[in-house]
C-alpha cells in the first residue's frame, strides 16, 4: 500500500509531439472509426492535409490540386507557393510550427494551429513530402512521426507546390478502408467554396462555377420548388429554396469548412430567414412554416473563428470577428438586405414561397389534434414499452465523451433482439425491437407516423419529431436478416426515413449492420467470414478439417458470439444516397406499385438458394483440394 501512495518525479514524464498524439488521437482527429462514417479519423487526416491546399489557392497561389488514392494511400499535390525548403522537416513533424499565427498571412484560413499535419504524420505507417520552390526540391519521409530519411536540397523541373503521401497506419486505424462518396463529398465542398479552383481526383476532375448554387443543384432531391435563391455579400454567401421532402436540410461552412454540426452562423440564418420573410409578407406565419422543406447553404467568413473541436465541425464564434458584428447582426442584415430585394424584384418567386407556407401551415395544423393523441400514448406505452431497450448514453448528452458512439439497432423479432440485448454495450447500445414488418409508407402523408403505433415509437425513440437537433443516436443500425423477409423489413424501414426523415439519411446517420455469413473454426482459432472471399480463406489457413457452420438469421448466433459483431469489430454499411435518382425516383421504383420494370430487374438479379449452395459446395471442395 506504501508502494502505490509515493508521488516522486519519477512518476512525471513529458511526451513528445508525436507519443501524445498517437496516445490521445481523438484530441486531435476526433473519433477513429474504420470509414464506414464520414467523420471517422481517417477522412480527417486527408482533409487536413488538404486544407493546407486550399489556404494557399485562397492566398492566390495554385489554382489546380491532385489527388489520387490507390490501396489505403493517399497522395495531394498543389501548385501553391510550396514549404519553404529549410522548414520542409519542421512544419510536419514540430508542434506550433506553421504560417497561419501571422493573421495577415492567413486572415481567414481553415486550418487554425498547425497541428493538422503533424497529426497525419504521427498517425502514418508510412509519410511522405517534399516541397518544390523555384527550380529547388527538398522533401522527407517519416513512420509514425519518426524521420526515416532527410533529402538534400536538388534542382528540379517540376512547378513550385508541396506534394504529401500517407498510409493511415492500421495500428491505429484498424480494418479500415476509404469510401469513395465520402471523398467526392469532401473534395465537392471544397469546389463550391473555392470557384476557380480545379481538384483531379483518380482521373475525375471537379470544379464548380456557381458555388452554393451548385451544391444545392447537385445534392437536391428532385426539383426545387422556385429557382434558387444566390445571394452573395463580403465574407458570406447564401443560397436556398424549398423542395418537397419534409424536415430542413442545411449545409453551413466556415472559411471553407463543412461545420457538419452547424453552430452560431447556422443558427444564425435559420432565425434570419424567418423574420425576414415575415416582415416582407408582413404576416405573423410560424417560423416552423417558414423553414418547413427548406434546403440551404450558408457560408461565412471569419477573422479567428472559435471552433468547440479540433475536427471543427460546429462553430461557437458569436462574433463575426473579435469585437466585431455578432453573428446573429451580421446574417440578419444581410438577408434583410438582399433577401428582401431579391423577393420584391421576383414577384413570381414570392408568390410560390407564400404558399408552400401556407402549405405548411395548413398540414401543421390538420397534424396537432392526431398528435397530441399519438403523444399521450407515447407516454403511455414508453412506461410499459418494451420494444426499446434503451442505453444510459444519448447523442445530446454534449459533456459525455462516449456520446458520438450511441447506436440505435433496429431488429426484427424477439429473438435477435434478445441476442444484442445480452451481448449489447448498455452504456452506448440500444435496441428497437420491431413486431413482424413494418407498414408501406411509400406515398403516404406524415399523418402515419402518428396513426401508426411502431412509426410513432421509433419517432419518439429517436426524438426527431420537432428538428434533427434533439437526434437521441449517432448511429441507426438496421439489424435484419440476410435473407428476402430481412431485406424487405430493411426497405420498409429506409422507406420510413427516407420519405419522413430524409435527414437521417443525408447525414450520414442511417446504417446496415453486417453479419457474418459463416464461422469457420478448428480448435484453436474461430474465424467469421463476412463474404465468399474471406470463406475461402479461412479454410485455407485453419485447414481442410475446418468446421464450417452457415449462419442463416441473427436468432441463430447466441448472444456469447454477437458480441464480436457489435463491439469494437463492428462492421457497418452505410446507406448513402446517389445523384442518379432521386428519393422520390428510388421509392417509386423500389415500393410503388408493382411493374413489369421492377419484375424485370428482380428476375434478372434473383439468385435461388439452391444455386448457392452448389456454388459454395463447389468452393469448399476447392479450396480443401488446394490446401492439401
């Protein structure tokens, strides 16, 4: 007991740059996940290494940007000004090292500290960089951190510009692989933000023209219901309209960064909006009216923004600049302006606008009676529900570190809902248990979600009722079985989200959870396969005498075997919506009225059990042949 109470200078020690980093990545990246999500560590490293990029095309230096991905690595070259040479080594590898202390320099740039790319190297296997500044070449290569070779200063054909390649080390980043969407999202962003500025990613090239006008053009479901309204002011540009789905979807960025969780500018233009629009109508309309179906962009400029992370993805400035405007002065005046000229130059735009107002208003109010209704049950039925079992840790709990883990798994029947229940983490894991298969709401109103006893609990479980703010999960599971009733129930399902709460989905918050296809074992070591390929190559290595067992349900795997599905190792898909149809497009073809198109498809892609038991009978004995 007297060993463990002594307190000396032994027991201090003073980490270096890149230990503390390795050992309190998520104060630095945020959280590290695999890349099944959009914020996960590994998206951070490529944007920070790439907002270096863009803060130089900002400062007039480099007008085209490189990227190319090839087996986890990540290569970006730019034509900017390039590191100068003697810092090459310092700038990536020494903390408070960097060119963005000087405010004339780096006035409103995106990265704040420095810090960004030193995170990226000490969290690389494998760092690369070289800096190119008239006609000298200079660069060095690092492993977590560590310096492994130092170039001398050589002449060089090549433009001026700085190149990075890094491989996320898989120590740190385990299992994980880059999503395609999620980079083009990213690399987008950027393009709307910064017009002229063209980025080559794997061969495609990407740039925009008109901005945030742009970005809504392109991530809208189905048409607006009046053009788009572009407004553009000194530090700040705005663009929006109103569509068909329900909810409010915004995109909000400042000096170029996607705030995904918006902050003081976002909340900002949703206050702004709405009483600058009932002052031009000169009508008392609800603000909820207002902004029902809206979808918009808004972007800010600011001189030292406060961010609430080193991720930066929610903005906490309350001023436009240090004792400048506030922010909630700054939009205000500037839509009162703008936008209030804009609506009475456009008569025909008004007009559209005040009746989807109207619109909304006259839904809002068929909807209270049913709803408040459908909330007396609610309260009702969650004394006594035992479809959720919910978790001790929720997405609003600000102050809970755990909180960006919360998951929500949607199951279907008692007795894969009892499985995770057992082997759930009770922390950060809740469970929905849904009775059979959920209602078709393919082109049905909202009023469902109230009439309707499982949507109106899955609703109150998530807390979205009012606005996505009071979201209780990070993360909505979709734990169905592989089978044609599980798919179903997971259509069912997405049909939900996507016609009431589109949101969900566009933010990244909707996912399939995958589960093992087989278990292949011997004695000693048990391997679950999630595909044919993984199969294959267990028998290979535990052997042609290998037990292989086929899992057909998640009511099958015993709640001692789930937890490796759901805890650290958790595989995840995340449903991510494409341009090539829209929601409305996609729900009509999938769960409208049966089609002679849709049986086509089905026939054309339905493969029969039968078929695929041969087929793995046939890869089995293959494999076992090789191996022997």
């Amino acid at each position: 007991m007297e060993e463990e109470s002594k307190y000396t200078e032994d027991n201090i020690r003073s980490l270096d740059w890149k230990e503390h980093i390795r050992l309190r990545p998520g104060m630095y990246i945020g959280k590290l996940g695999d890349g099944s999500s959009a914020d996960d560590g590994i998206y951070i490293l490529a944007k920070e290494v790439m907002d270096n990029c863009i803060d130089e095309f900002v400062m007039g230096n480099g007008k085209k940007i490189e990227i190319k991905l090839k087996d986890g690595l990540v290569s970006v070259r730019d034509y900017g000004r390039g590191i100068p040479l003697g810092k090459v080594v310092d700038v990536v590898s020494k903390m408070n090292t960097g060119g963005k202390y000087d405010s004339k320099a780096f006035k409103k740039s995106v990265g704040l500290n420095g810090v960004g790319t030193k995170a990226v190297n000490a969290l690389s296997s494998h760092f690369m960089v070289y800096a190119v500044r008239d006609g000298e070449k200079k660069g060095a290569t690092f492993s977590r951190g560590e310096l492994v070779e130092e170039t001398k200063v050589e002449k060089t054909d090549e433009r001026n510009g700085t190149y990075v390649e890094f491989l996320p080390d898989e120590k740190v980043f385990k299992k994980y692989a880059y999503k395609i969407p999620y980079l083009e999202k990213m690399i987008w962003n950027y393009c709307y933000l910064n017009r002229g500025l063209a980025i080559h990613f794997n061969g495609n090239k990407y740039q925009s023209k008109n901005g945030l006008q742009d970005l809504l053009e392109n991530n809208m479901d189905g048409d607006p219901l009046y053009p788009i309204i572009h407004l553009e002011g000194d530090d700040i540009e705005v663009a929006f309209t109103h569509g068909k789905t329900y909810g409010e979807d915004y995109y909000s960025f400042v000096n170029g960064q996607h705030t995904t969780q918006g902050g003081t500018h976002q909340s900002a233009f949703r206050e702004a909006v709405a009483k600058v629009i009932k002052d031009f109508y000169g009508k008392n309309y609800e603000s909820s009216d207002i902004r029902q179906s809206i979808v918009a962009a808004i972007s800010v400029k600011v001189m030292e923004p406060v961010f609430e992370s080193q991720t930066k993805t929610k903005l906490g400035s309350l001023e436009i600049e240090p004792g400048g405007k506030t922010m909630r002065t700054f939009v205000n005046d500037f839509l009162k302006v703008k936008l209030d000229n804009f609506l009475h130059k456009n008569p025909q735009v008004a007009d559209i606008l005040e009746k989807k107002i109207k619109q909304s208003e006259k839904e809002r109010k068929e909807l209270s009676g049913i709803r408040k209704l459908a909330r007396d049950r609610a309260k009702k039925a969650s004394l006594h529900n035992k479809k959720l079992r919910d978790c001790r840790i929720h997405l609003t709990d600000l102050k809970k570190d755990r909180r960006e883990e919360t998951t929500l798994f949607i199951t279907e029947g008692d007795s894969a809902s009892g499985s995770i229940t057992k082997s759930r983490d009770v922390n950060t894991q809740a469970v929905f248990s849904l009775r059979g298969k959920p209602l078709n709401s393919y082109g049905l109103t909202k009023k469902v979600v109230y009439e309707n006893e499982e949507f109106n609990l899955i609703q109150a479980a998530l807390d979205i009722e009012d606005d996505m703010d009071n979201l209780r999960y990070n993360k909505i599971v979709i734990a169905t079985d592989a089978d044609v009733d599980g798919m179903h129930i997971r259509m069912l399902l997405l049909t939900f989200f996507l016609q009431f709460f589109p949101d969900l989905v566009k933010r990244n918050h909707v996912y399939v959870l995958q589960t093992p296809l087989f278990r292949v074992r011997n004695k000693k070591v048990t391997k679950y396969c999630y595909s044919e390929e993984e199969r294959r190559d267990a028998i290979s290595k535990l052997g042609k005498n290998a037990e292989i067992t086929r899992f057909k349900g998640l009511g099958e795997i015993s709640p001692d075997e789930f937890k490796n599905f759901i805890g650290e190792d958790i595989r995840l898909e995340p449903v991510l919506l494409t341009k090539k149809a829209s929601i409305e497009e996609t729900l009509s073809f999938y769960m409208g009225k049966n089609t002679p198109t849709r049986q086509e498809f089905i026939m054309d892609n339905l493969r029969v059990e039968k078929d695929l038991e041969d087929e793995i009978k046939a890869d089995i004995e293959e494999t076992i042949e090789k191996a022997s």
